[in-house]
C-alpha cells in the first residue's frame, strides 16, 4: 500500500527518475508494447526471419490493415509490436534515415546503424520534456556485410541484439519457447519453423494464414521479402501448425 | 473503486501511459467520436458507399449544415463522426495534401497514402505536449488504380482498412450488423442497401431523406458523387426503409 | 456527488477531454454566451434579419455603445452574444477576413466561407494549449449569389447554418418561439416582425426601441443596413410591441 | 461553503472558464480597480470633464506624484483607476497609438478608434496564457469631429461609452449620484460641478485643491488642459466644496 | 484561519488576482525590501540627499562592500533597500538607460523619466509569466531643470516623488519621524541633520560612522557626491549622533 | 514519517533543491546507476584497465550487444554503467568532442579536457528545466602526454580521478576491494586482475569470458585495446577465475 | 507546525517570494554550500590567501581530483565550495568574462568587476523561472592596481568584500576564528598561517598536506600561484599544523 502510492508520486511525469532509479513512464511504454499481438524474429545462417501475429479482431477488416512488417529498405525489414500509430512514426523515421544514408554516403545503411540512429531517437523522447515515449518496441532485421544481423529497439531506446527474440503480447512464453528451441545451425526454413512453432505454442497448436505475417531477408539475395497467403499456408502446412477457420475465435489482445 | 481512482491519475495529462500501457485521453477522444451520430462506410466491387446519419436538433437547423460528407478530391470522399469542430480541421488537411499531392508528382493522391498522412498527423496530437488528441474519427474511402479502397482514422493515429465500417454511435451494434449482412459480391446499390438497412436497424427500421447522407465513388467514374434528396428518397424507398416524418421525435446524439 | 467530483477534475484544463468525450472549457464558453442577452437571426425570403436586446444597465451608458450588430461586409453583417470583449476579436477576424478575400481573388467573400473561416479560427483556441475559447457565438446573415443564408459559430467552432436562431439569455424558448412560429414563406417584414415578437416574448411582451438592434441584409440591394431608432420604434409600434419607458426596471442579464 | 469552494477551483488560472463561465481573474481584477481612489467622467455639451481623487497617504508625498489624468493626445485625455503600474502601461500604449495614427494617416486618431484598440489590447491578457489581466479602468474622453465623447475600458477589454461614469473606490454610490443628477444640457462648468459634487459626496462634502484632479476636453478648442491648483480651488469655492485642510485625516483607500 | 487558507491559494502564483484585487507575490516582494536596512531621501531647497543604514554582519566584511548608495549619471543617485542582487540588476537597468538617452537626443536623462524607465521595467516583472517580480525599492534624486527632485520605486512598478520617504526596515517608524521634522526652508546641511536624526531615532540614538553611507547631489553643481568616512564623521559630530565603537553589537536586519 | 513525506515534496521536480540543500533527481539517477551491473577501472604504471560485467539476461542476446566498453578515440577508452541509452548519448557526445578537438587544434583531446566537457555537458541536465538528469556513471580511461589517466563522470556533472574504481551495481562492496588489494607498483596485467578478482568477488569468485567485457589503453602504445574472448578466458584462467557455464544461472541485475 | 507547513508552501517553487519576503530556493542552495567542505580567504597586506579543505573519501581518489582552487586569470584566483559542477559552470563563466575584458579592453579585469559579473549571472537564476539556483559559493581573490581585494559571491548573487572569510561547512565556527584572530597588519605567510590554524580548529587541530589546498595571488609579483605537496606541508609543518596519516578517518563531510 505504502509502495504503492509512493509509485504513484513518481510515474506521472514523464522525465523525472523514481527514487529507486526507474523511469516509470518508459516502464509503461513497455506496457503499451505487451498490449499489442506477438512479433518475433530469428537469426539463422542463412538469414533473418521476421514473423507476426495479426490477428484481426473484425472480419470485415483488411488483415493487410494490420501492418507489422515492414520494409525500411532493400536489405532490412522491421517488424513492430506495441502502438502502431508510434509504430508508424518510427518506422518513417527509419526509412528516412536509410534514404540519408545512401544519399550521404553512396552506399546502403548498415542494421546496426540504423537500430542505433533509432534508438538515439527514442532515448530523446525518455529524457527532454513536453512528449511522451514511444510505446512500441521494434524487430530490425537484416543484412550487414554479408552477416545476418537482428536487432531489437525497445521504449527506453536501448539497442539490444538477439539470435532470436519476441516483443509484444506473450513475449515471456514466446522467448521462453525460443530458447528452449533455438538451433544455431538452422537455415532460414528452420528459422520459419522456429518462429510459426513459437506464435502457434501461444495460440492453441495452430495458426491461419491469414493471422501471420512472415518475412525474410535472405544472406544469399540480400532482399527483404515479404510472404504472400499461399507460401504462409504451406509454410503452416509444412509445419503441421495449419488451423482450420472455425476456431478463430477469441481476440484477446489488441493493437490499438 | 481503487481502480478508478487509480485511472483517475493518468486521465488529466495528455502525453503520458498510464501504469497498463494505455494513453486515456486517445481513449476519451474516442468517447468524443461516440458522441456523434454514425458514419457508415461499405465498399463493394464497383466501388465505394459512405452513409451517414445527420439528424438535426431543431426544424429550424438546415440539414445541409450538418456536413458529415466531404469531397477530399475528384475520386477521394470522406465521411466523419464526432467533434464536428475537429473534422472540418482533419478534412482541411486532407484537402490540402491532395492539392500539394498533384502540384508535387502531377497526378492524384493515392487513398491509402492520403489517409496515413491524415493519420501521421492525428498522432502527433497524442505524442507531442501542449494540445489535445483529434475527437474524431474519418472514414476514407477513394479509388486506387482502379480498386475501391475503404480506410478509417482513428483519434490514436491508427489507420484500418476495411471492407465496411461503422463509426460514432451505435457503432457496436452498426458493426455486428455489418459483419453479419455482408455480401463480398453485392454491387453499388448493394452497398447503398447494406449501408441504408444498418442505419435503420438503430433508427426504428425506416429513415427520413432528409435525415441521411449519402455518397459513393464509383469504380467505372472514378468520381466522387454525394446524392440529394430525391435519390436519397428513391434508395429509402426502394429499400422500403422510407419512414414518415411523424416518427422524427427522438434526438439522443448530438454532434458538438 | 459523485459525478460532480468526476467533472470537476476534467474542467480545469482547456485541451483536454472528459471520460465520457467532453470538453468542459467549451460547454463553460457556452455558458457565458447565455450570460449576454439574446440575439436573434431569421432568414426570409427577401433577405436576412438580424435583431438583439440591447438593454443597458446603466440611463447614463450610451445605448449604441452596445454594440452587438456589426458590419462585416457590404452585404454580411453578424449579430453577437456573449463575452463582448471575444465578440470584438472575432469581429475583427472576419472583417480581416473580408478585405483579404477581396484583395486575394476580387470579389467578395461567401457568407459560408466566412462563416468557415472563423469557426476554424475557434477551433484552434479549443485544441491548442495556451489559450480559452471564445465565449462569444456569432450570427452571421448575409447573401451568396442572391440567396440569404444564416449561420451561427459556436464556441466550440462548429458552423451552423439556420433558417432562424437565437443565442445568449433565453435561448431556449427563444428557440421554441422561433420554430413555432417561423414561416417559410415570410418577407423581411415578416421576418422582423418574429425576430421583435420573439425578443418580446421573454420580455414581458413589450420592447423599447432604445432597448432593441434590427439590421437586415436585403437580397434586392445586397446591402447591410443597420436600423435606427425612429425605424425601429415603428416596427414596434406596427407589431404593438411598443412599450412604455417606465417599465425598463429589470436587468437580469449582463454582458460583461 | 460548497459555492465557495466551486469558485476557488476556477479562479486561479487566469484563462479558464468556470462552470456558469465567468473568467474570475477578471473579474477580481476588477477589485483591483475597486481598491484604486475614485476617477470620474462628464460629457457635457461643451466637452468632457475628467476629475480624480488624487488624496496621497503622507504629507510627504508629492500630490503631482500621483497620476491619474494624463494627456493622450492634444484632444483626448485619459483617466484612470486601479493598480497605477498597470495604468501606466495602458496609457503608454494609448500614446503610442496616437503617435502611430498621425504617422500613418497624417490625422489625429479618434477618440473611440484609440478607446477600442486599447480595449483589444487589454482583452488579449484576459485569454492568451502567460500574463495577468490588467487592473485597472480607463475613462477615455475627448473631441471626435466635433463631438465629446467619453468611454470607459474595463479589465475585460471592454469599451462602453458614457454620458457620465464613475470608476475605482466607491463607484456604486458616485454612479448613482451622477445618474440622480446628469443634466443634458449642462456646460462644461456644469460638468466639473457635477463631478466636484459627486466626489465631495462621498468624502463628507467637501474636498481639498490638492486632492483633486481637474481636467477638460473643450469642443471649441479640443484641446486637453489640466487645471492647477488655483484653478480647482477656484471651482470647489464656487460650488461651496472647499474644506478646510484640519479635515484631512482619513485615507481608507490605496493606490498601489 | 479561513482568510489565511483562503489567501494562501492565491499568493503561490506570481501573476495572478486574489479574490479581493491583490497580488500577493508584489506584497511579499515588499515584505523583502522591508528585510533590507533603511534607506532615506530628503530633499531640500538645494538639493537631494541621500542617506543609508549600512551596518554590516561582520568586522571583517569590507564596509565599502555593502553598497546602497549608486551614481546613475552625474546628477541622479540612488538609494537602495531590500534584496541586494535584485538592486544591482535595476541599478544596472537605469545606467544603461542613462546612457541611452545621452545617445539618443545629446543630452542628460531627467530623473522622472529615468525613475519611469525603471518603473514600467519592474512592472513586466509583475505581469508577465516566467519570472518573480524585484524584491527592491530605490530611491532616486537628481536634479531636473535647476530643480531638485526625489522619486521612489516600489515593487509593483509604481514611481512616487516625495519631499522626504524611507524604505527598508523600520520604514513605518522612520517614515514617521520624516514627516514630523521635515522643514521645507532647509538647506542641504539641514536635510543632512533630518536624514542622520531620523536613522539615529531607530538605531539608540548614535550612529558610527562606518555604518552610514551618505551623498548629495547639489542644485548648484548638479553633481552626485558621496561622503568619505571623515565627511560622515564630522556631520554626525555636528548633530551629536556620534556613536561609539563599543555599542556596535546589535545587528537584526540583514540585506541578503 | 515526517521525514519522508518532507523528501517527497521535494524530489519530483527536476532543478529545485531540497531544505538542506539537496538535488533528489540527481540522487535518484544515480540509483538507477547502481541498477546496471558494475564497471570497473584500473590506473596502472602502464596503462588503464577497464573491466565490465556484462552478464545477459536471456542466451539468445548476444553478448556483443551488452556494449559497456566504447573506444571514444585512439587513446581514450570510457566504460559506462546504468541507463544504456543514456550512456549511447553520452559516448556520442564524447565522440563529437574528440573530433572538434582534432579539427580545431590539430591534436588528440586529452583525457581530463574530455572527461570535463562530458561533465559540464551533464551539469546542464541537472540545472535547466525540461529534461532529467542522465542516468549513467562513466568511466573515462586514456593516456594524457605519456601518462595514465582515469576519470568518472558522475549524474550530478562533477568529474573525480581515480587510481582505481568501480561504478554500478555493488559499488561499495567492489570500491572496498579495489582500496584493500590497489597496488600502486602494478603493471598493466596487475591490473587485469585486480579488475577481475574484483568483479569475481561480488560473483560468487568466478567468472565466464562472455560475461565479461576488457579493454586496456597501454601507455606505451597509447592505443585503446579491446580484448576478444580467448584472450579473456586466458586472463581468467591465469587468475584462477574461470567458471564453468552451469553456474551461469542467477541474473539479479539488469541493464535498462 | 503551522509554522513548517506554511514553509513548505512557498519553497518549491524557484522564483517566488513567502510572505515574509524571502526566497527559499536560494537559501536551500546555501544549504548546498554547507554540504560542501570549506573554503577560506584571507587579504593580507602582501596580497591574498585561498586555502582549502579538500579531504577525499576515498583513497584511491586522486587528491588533485577535488578542485576546490582555480586560476581565473593570471592575477585573479577563486576557490569555490558547495556542489562541485555548479562551480565548475561558474568558473568556466569567470573565465571566458576575463578573456572578453582582454580582447575588448586590451587590459586584465578588475578583481571586483569579475566578482559583480559572475554575481548578476547568478542573479538571473534566482529570478527567471526555468532553472534553479547555483548551489555554490565562491571566494574570488586577486590584485586590483596594486590593491589585494577579496570577494565573496553567493547563491542570491550578492558581492560581498571581506578581509577574510569561510564559506562552506563550519562557517560559523570558522569565521568566528577568523573575526577573533585576523590581523591587519600581517603580510602573506601570515595569512596563510591563519587560514590553516582556521581550518585545523575544525579538524582536531592537525591537517594533512594532500587534505589542503592554498594558493597566493602576490601584490608584488600579480601572480595567482598554487601550493605543492611539499610547500604545503612545510607551512603545515611550521605552524605546528602537521598531522600524522592515522588519524585520517572521518569524512564527515562531501562535495557532491
């Protein structure tokens, strides 16, 4: 009770450190990004799989609507969980920043360079007054000199690189699950595998094609690709992990 | 109890998460939406329906006055629930990025592009300290090489595509109305029927012409057309959902 | 009690909404409209009428310098209610307004575009902080391409357009006694006529012409023409509204 | 006791509406100008009087010291009431508009143009944040083409145009007065009477020269004089108002 | 206790109202003056004097260093009392603006003007947001046109001319004395004897000279003068208020 | 209890000092230094030694992407504890002053000119308003003209040299070690272990070679050295500190 | 009681007065200096003496590390106490003001117009909001044509001129050693033995010569020169001062 309302003196304003040396307000952002479906990513040999849960909650929405994975540029995708409007604003940012880069330079971004021209954007938002953070955590994916590369920005706008992670709701099954299961050898249809295997360990055994977006960025092509309804199914097919409509039932967690 | 005076501590400032992740004023700006009449959004193979609700309080009000329908370009139609004050400045917006749009790339704004710059900029209102969140919501829906696009806003900045919407009041029962009767094959004048038969539904089963809005962009036009009375009073009747004017007694929304 | 204590803590801030969608700031501007004395706008056949109580509170104030009926244009004029000193900022608003539409296309502004123009201008002072809103509402009556149009900006920045209103003290059964009495078919004599019988209405039946402003805008001339006390007093006297001095005791409502 | 507490939730902040939307900084601004000694205005026929009660708290001070008619222009004078510091910055920015009307139009400015921009002036304190009303009343009297004029300008930005006015300590029982006995058709002798008499009866019925400030606005010469002490002794000995300086005791008002 | 929970509401703020018209940060802002040691001026027929309480809290702490006694300009000097690094900044203040006005039009400032300049400048500090008003009050005396003058700036930003005034501690007590021994015949030596007789009567009747500061400005030379120990000495020799060194213990104001 | 209801009135705003003369938000940033795990740095006759734990919470991070050891320049290397992000803005200011100095005089910054212009930069943070103090402590290693620096950067801008020290979690238990086993004879290797045996003390006396991050500026060389993993486990092998991975369990720190 | 809680009311906020006058956040930031070891001046004949206690808690802390003594200009020194990295803002200020003198003058600054150009900087921090008061103060020693000075500046910005003085902890105490044993007529090595007698009365009547600084700035040389290890104790030595290295255990006070 007592430490109760001594956190409450302290997470209201959004610059101000709590006696103990938090930061509440981006410990609430985090809380922001748990509110929002599960986005995953897996490091493999052979590259980067970026894969989402979109579920959506109408089935009159577009489930293209629901975008969790993007394109920042030929060689890096982002995939983003938490607050998609912040989510948007980032990933703009983002794709700015690849654009400077090649016009300054002549030559494309590297990942973790942009994951960390990101970051430095958001440690602003946690430090110099009159806005909030933002509330959404990202997945950078990518290509670096040939080296797959995967890179997680979260609301404090602390860099972090992963061999696989989860943001997003579930994240602490979700990165549980990876770990038990992560392989250092496999090759990017295992990294597929490992990231559908994870959503679906979440969601009753089984997913829709239409509630998964997946993505890869490949060591060989260098190219972010994006999966269409067909390869997801089989993807799912392939896996066992393929549910069938009936199911799709509950919505318990929302983008908002 | 606790809790609500728990909420009651993050709900007055505008920029900050409260404890769960959530940003209250977004959500009471979406209570503001609410408090306007619905907005109804369809689209079908042959285009795009928009449908609004514009009851007036008094017989003296000219119904032309309560604009919920708005051309934002020859083939872009918005329509709009909630703070009437704050949609004039969203649709002045979006107009203004349709002109800089053709000045710029000399050809017409793109639906889905114009509706995430309208977006980007309603999230600046929830980010960035020193004004309110937008309390409305704008359903936008155009052709996009050839296809019907149909989009919402939201006042978190968060764009949606849908196949048909409703927003403002009712828009709990207008949408399970919606999911329930639609028809992925039905035409424009399906589009007109579902549109007119959900607003009905909340309306006692019939409407007054002059008490609906109502436009569509047609696939085949590519042009923006808001329909008058009569051909309002056609659809009405053709869809026997024409009502008497005795019945025009209750008001229980009001735009503000 | 309870839901006063719950308002009370969203009311203090301009920018912000209330749980259930309200701004408080701008229902509170409302209410120092209906602190001013009423004014009234009828729109007729034949052009538009504006009339307002003028009572003052003092034998010594002088009664033009209640000034509630102004010239915006050779053919718009706008009646005001509320906080005189807000009226004064939005009357020079509009007047700008006219002259840079002049100016920047050579030739007259559009009563709605007008209109339009100063309500965004209100809405502004409700999003942005920094700032109150204006507690002032405006009529606004004049002719578009010879046709009388009758608008109303409210502090909330919402335009309304009218076949006939009233603002400030009384509004209600001011409003009541406009819609149960107004005639489509009136001339501009009719029109004054409902305007003063109105004003009377809530005046114990009577009216002085010291007491009264009248000022039509004619669709013949195109030209806003302010009424002087001789003119005045007939029309009271054709309406047998006249009334004696003697009885101007009561001041119940002040413009501040 | 709960009426008391409602107000002290509104009127701290300067730019906020209360629930019955009044703006209590100014109105407590108006005390201000209450707790200031009384200025009088008197438009006659022949031009305007202006007289102040100007008694200073200590033999010590200098009667010149305490200002309260100034020339604004060479046919217009100001009086004021209330907080001198905040006085002074009014009457600075009347002069300046003066110099300002003469340098852009090659005339002088008139005596309701000058009144209005200083209200618009004032009114800006009363909604724009940052800043305080001003407290303090002007009574504005001069010659506009011929005619005297006489204004006033409240702490809300107000102007109100008076035959007779009374502002700052005492004004309900001088406003009375003036009203019992303004005379239309009194010269500007029977002015400066009028005015002595209204001040002298709230001071025990007789004043002192150096007590009173005495100036007019002559319709023939329109120019701004200021009477010496001779002079205002000369005028109080006519209208049997001369004390005697033993009475001098009491000062239960300030200018601070 | 309801007034005194009552005020506090109020006097938080700097730039706002109390319900009865008072701005309590000015009021306080007099409290630190009046935490400062006196200060005097008295003028006489030959000019102004000014005259200090300059006793300081240490042996070691330099006398010279305790300065309330400031050259404006060759004929303007200035006695301070209250808050010493506020007295510094308008000190500052009122060179430059000497300075300004040789620039400007060739010739001296006069020491109305000057003591205007300052006042309006103190008085921003009392309106506008953002800053606490000046915790000092000046004395200015010069000579203007042959005529020597004395003025008093308060922290409200309201100048005063005086024949004789203290300020700082003991200011009621002295002011008191002033006005019961001030001679308008007296020469500078007699306005000298008021000033050092008046500081004395608070201070157990004798004064060292080391704890006064002492200057003149002379209506022949028009020049500012300070007195050196000796000078001091021998005028509080004449007048018998000669202390000695032993009775120096008490010390209960203190400039800060 | 009244202690600490007093410290609570003072500790939320960011540039107020407490009663006696305290800065709780400084104080607060440096909790959340101690909530990093701790970094260690060594002066040696030959050189600094800086020594980092850097422990990961999950195996799937890569141990790389715990960066708390940054080469600043050629010569001067910093390790940083507490907020992460918050040490990235830090270390990038830092950079940009290495490269102004090489620009501006041609020649490498010194170590203490840099480690002040870090602090002077963090002073700003705890004096002006709008933004926190940086959460991180730095330790800034280098060689000045031949000679072994070490300096800290604390959250309040004062900037301490060292001989040896040790920042974040368990400060106190590692700075005691470090004074009880500080050898001022020691060569560069003396320190390594120093700096290891340190770490290993508060880590149950052993320590893995991915849990560790090392780096030495040589005096000789006067080049910043970062060490790879064998030679870690070389070092910890020679000092009988390598554990086995199946201790790696408990994690009680975490960055942030 | 009533007492403390009216306190508390007026001392959060930076630039408003209490009632009684006084500003609390400036005499919070002289607690701040109190939190700091002390600092000592002394004018001797000869010229002046800075001397002061820099004990460091920590032996591997670098005594030179604790830089309580500053060269401002070849002439001028400052020792300063209080929080460290306001100091070190204020001296870099000290500073660039004697390099503008010089390029802009052609001449070294005075001793006491540096002094009043560092405290009217520090007066803007008590009086524009926005930022909080320099918690330091400083003793600012030099020649002035061939004239030791010493000044003081403290937190309200206020210069003060001493013979000899302490600022920081035990002030009180040490002052009153300097008031019972200061001799006027003493040359150099005097005041260096009094000010080191002053700081070993407050430390059990011995000092370590790496726990002291001093520095002389010589009238006859004008030259600011700080004291090495050896020159140190040797005074020490010679005034019986000496202390041996066991009794160096209590750190009862810190800079921080």
């Amino acid at each position: 009770m007592q430490g109760q309302q001594q956190q409450q003196a302290y997470d209201r304003g959004i610059t101000i450190f709590s006696p103990d040396g938090r930061l509440y307000q981006v410990e609430y952002a985090r809380e922001a990004v748990k509110r929002g479906t599960a986005s995953i990513g897996v490091r493999t040999q052979d590259g980067v799989v970026l894969a989402v849960d979109k579920r959506v909650p109408s089935p009159l929405l577009e489930d293209s609507s629901v975008e969790k994975i993007h394109r920042a540029d030929n060689h890096i995708g982002i995939a983003s969980a938490g607050h998609v409007a912040d989510a948007r604003q980032l990933i703009d940012f983002a794709r700015r920043q690849t654009q400077v880069n090649q016009l300054r330079y002549g030559e494309p971004i590297g990942v973790e360079t942009l994951t960390k021209e990101v970051t430095d954007h958001i440690q602003q938002y946690t430090q110099v007054g009159g806005a909030r953070p933002f509330g959404v955590a990202l997945i950078v994916g990518g290509i670096d000199n040939g080296e797959p590369r995967l890179f997680e920005t979260d609301p404090s706008g602390t860099p972090y690189e992963w061999k696989a992670l989860a943001v997003g709701a579930d994240r602490g099954d979700l990165q549980e699950y990876l770990e038990e299961n992560y392989d250092n050898e496999a090759d990017l249809d295992g990294g597929i595998a490992l990231a559908l295997d994870a959503l679906a360990s979440v969601n009753d055994g089984s997913l829709l094609p239409n509630e998964v977006g997946l993505a890869t960025i490949d060591v060989e092509t260098e190219q972010f690709e994006q999966f269409d309804y067909e390869t997801i199914e089989t993807h799912l097919d392939e896996n066992d992990l393929l549910g069938s409509e009936d199911e799709e039932e509950d919505e318990d967690e929302d983008d908002e």
